[in-house]
C-alpha cells in the first residue's frame, strides 16, 4: 500500500494539475501518494510504520 499524502484534493486531480503531461503509472485512488513504496516492499520487506494520518 502506498503512503497517502496529506493534502485536500484527491492525488489524481493533484497530479494532473501539478504534473501536466507526466505519465501516470496506475492508479490514484483518494489521496494516495504519488510515490510508490511497493518496490521497498517487495526487494526490502519494508513496511511503512507511520502514516500523516498519525500526526
């Protein structure tokens, strides 16, 4: 799972404005991050321990 970020509007709406014309690999559900950590995940076993949620 991906780490969500903390602003209000949903990522993809974010992406779009902030990114125009950068691909997106997936997709942006809600406010997930706009970075994956599936790759730490899966060749590190690392799991997030925190979330922004927590702060």
């Amino acid at each position: 799972m991906d780490s969500e970020r903390p602003a209000g509007a949903p990522s993809a709406d974010l992406a779009r404005e902030a990114y125009p014309g950068v691909e997106v690999r997936g997709e942006l559900d809600g406010h997930e991050s706009l970075v994956s950590v599936e790759k730490a995940e899966r060749v590190l076993g690392w799991t997030p321990t925190r979330s922004w949620r927590d702060l």
